[in-house]
C-alpha cells in the first residue's frame, strides 16, 4: 500500500509539473498524461482553453489522476481497492454452479436469527460476498419470500422471512 501511495504522489507531483508546461505553450500536457487524450489535445492547441481551462485543472488534477489510477486498475483486473476481480468472478461463477445453496444458507441463518437477517449477518454465516448476500436478498423480496423493514435501534436494512416466525 506504502508504494502505491508513492506512486500516487509522484503521479501527482509530475501532473502540476506537466501543467506548468503552458508556460512554454504547450498547456494539457497533464491532461494527456493522465489519459485524457480528446481535451489533452483541445488544451494543446488553444492553450490550455486560452489558460481559463489550465486554471480550472489545477483543482482537478487530483480527481483526474485518481480516475486516472482507478481505470488502471479496472484494466489490470483489479477492484479500486487492490483486490483481483477475477477471484470474486471465481467465487460466484462456483456459487451458481451449487444451484440455490446461497438461498438455502440464508434461509437456514435467518431460521437460526429468529427469522430475521442482515446483509452482513448473510455474509459472516454464509462466507459470501456482501453483493452476492444483497442481491440473493434482495431476489428473495421481489419474489415475496421476505419483507423488509428497518431495525428501530440501528437502522440497519433488515429481511424478514414471515414463513420462519
């Protein structure tokens, strides 16, 4: 993590550097530098938008390099938070393949709750991930097996399964 803030920095810091470069007429640098190749070029050829965009982009470069590092990501089959995507594919190509079994848990964990369960209490008795349990859930209700109502001390989403009670 400590290396790639480093190279968030120096992403950055090189960014500002290539955004002074409209002191020598070549504003949008940064731009083009950070994968914005349409207004890269726009900025190129008017100057940075005539230094009224070149302006503006001082403010927007840290939003532009973190898009920027995101997409890089994406690309590189990476969640924005580091983790490989291919694994949570893995995990719920093998989840379908077990046909309803996420169902069955959550049922079975909601019978063991007193008829009621959240999202994150699916999760730690299933092991799936939190958009695997809510999407489940969330099937569930649409189909009228559950209803859904809030707890009145935490406010957490909460599913009822009325055939448990």
């Amino acid at each position: 993590m400590n290396l790639e803030n480093n190279q968030h920095k120096d992403r950055l810091l090189v960014s500002y550097i290539l955004s002074a470069a409209l002191f020598f007429g070549l504003g949008g640098l940064h731009r083009l530098y950070n994968g914005k190749i349409g207004t890269g070029l726009v900025w190129l050829l008017t100057g940075g938008m005539f230094g009224v965009g070149q302006f503006v982009d001082i403010f927007l470069i840290p939003n532009m390099v973190d898009e920027y590092e995101h997409n890089l990501k994406i690309k590189a089959g990476l969640s924005p938070l580091g983790v490989p995507l291919n694994q949570a594919v893995v995990a719920s190509q093998v989840r379908r393949s077990t046909g309803n079994q996420l169902m069955v848990e959550l049922i079975e964990a909601a019978e063991n709750k007193g008829g009621s369960l959240t999202v994150t209490q699916g999760v730690k008795a299933t092991g799936a991930s939190f958009a695997e349990v809510e999407a489940t859930l969330k099937e569930m209700f649409k189909s009228g097996y559950v209803k859904i109502d809030n707890d009145p001390i935490t406010g957490a989403v909460t599913y009822h399964f009325h055939e448990l009670n």
